[in-house]
C-alpha cells in the first residue's frame, strides 16, 4: 500500500501509480483510490501556509504556484484547446466509463 498526499490530485495519482504497476507487470490487478477528508484538518495545516517565513521550497522553485483552475486556463489558452473539445471529451470519456460498466 502506499499513502501519498497530492491535495486534489491524490485519487490521479493512485490511479496513475496502480496503472503503472499493471502496465510494467507487477500486478495483474490493481486499485487506485483517493478519499478526501478536508472537512477535517485546517487548511493548508500540512503545509508552511501560515508560515510568513518562505521555505527553502519557495525560495529555489523556479516557477509561481497557481490554483489548478489557473494552471488549466493558462494551459488551455497556451495549446489552444476549446471549451467545446474538452465538453465533447469528457462527454466521450462518461459514455466510455459507462459503457464499460455496464
């Protein structure tokens, strides 16, 4: 088992990490989950967030951090992908999701 914290991304990445087992060989099958419990713990309490100090992090990372919806946008915007394209994909990827469980 393996516990990681990716904030919003933790269920992609355990199903990333699951994916690439069974990809590589090492499982035939595997479960890749995440469970939010942010109702929980303070925000940002596994971080220096209220740390006015900035970490040796922040002072060496070359790049701003940004929100997720940000960074999407910016993305979006940089590679020219269209509201509609990622409608109709996502849409595409439901009908698949459903396909396949039924």
């Amino acid at each position: 088992g393996v516990q990681l914290n990716r904030m919003c991304g933790s269920g992609q990445q355990a199903i990333n990490f699951a994916s690439a087992g069974v990809l590589a060989g090492d499982y035939e099958v595997a479960i890749g989950c995440g469970v939010e419990m942010m109702g929980t713990e303070q925000m940002g309490s596994d971080s220096d967030l209220f740390n006015k100090e900035p970490t040796e992090f922040k002072k060496t990372f070359p790049y701003k951090l940004i929100h997720q919806g940000v960074s999407a946008e910016l993305m979006a915007e940089k590679y020219g992908v269209k509201r509609p394209e990622c409608d109709a994909y996502a849409a595409q990827s439901h009908e698949k999701a459903a396909a396949a469980i039924a």
